[in-house]
C-alpha cells in the first residue's frame, strides 16, 4: 500500500509540474511575443528606408505597414494573454489528498 501511495504522490507532482508549463508555455505568450520583436524590426526598416527603395515600391513603405501591423498583433495576443490568463489547474478532491497509512 505504501509504493501505490508514493505512486500517486509522484503522479500528483508531476501534474502540478506540467499545469506549471503549461501556463509558461503558453502559445499566447510565444506567439506574440516573436511578433512584437519582428514587428518592432520591420518597423525599424520601414522607418529607416531610402528614396530609391520607397521609389522602387511605388511610394508605399510596405515594411512600415507590415511592421506596424506585426507589432499590432503582437500586442494583442499579449493583452489577450493579460486579460484571460490560462487557469490553474482544479484542486484535488479532498478524498485523494488525505494520506492513507
């Protein structure tokens, strides 16, 4: 009975564990945080573009949109992220958490 005890206790931490992961590693989190940074880049290159090259797109700074849109996004995965947070993991009922001899 003891090892079926210890069993369940270490199944038992390796749920908190992964339910701690998982709200680390949350796609939310990655996803608009990759876009932040190459939206703030894109940007950079639409803010730093040269005459020839706004020529050669027919006056339309494409990567200051497409930046500016990246970085939009980003952040509205992160305030997505902010506003509904992945929930913690439900408590275990009271039965499975009493020790038993």
């Amino acid at each position: 009975m003891s090892d079926e005890y210890e069993y369940q206790h270490e199944v038992e931490e390796l749920e908190e564990k992964s339910a701690t992961a998982a709200r680390l590693f949350d796609v939310r989190r990655i996803i608009g945080g990759l876009f932040v940074v190459y939206g703030v880049i894109v940007t950079i290159a639409g803010i730093t573009v040269s005459d020839a090259d706004l020529k050669k797109a027919e006056d339309i700074n494409i990567n200051l949109w497409t930046g500016l849109a990246m970085l939009a996004l980003g952040i509205l995965f992160l305030v997505w992220l902010k506003l509904r947070p992945t929930p913690p993991p439900p408590p275990l009922p009271a039965s499975d958490t009493e020790q038993q001899p």
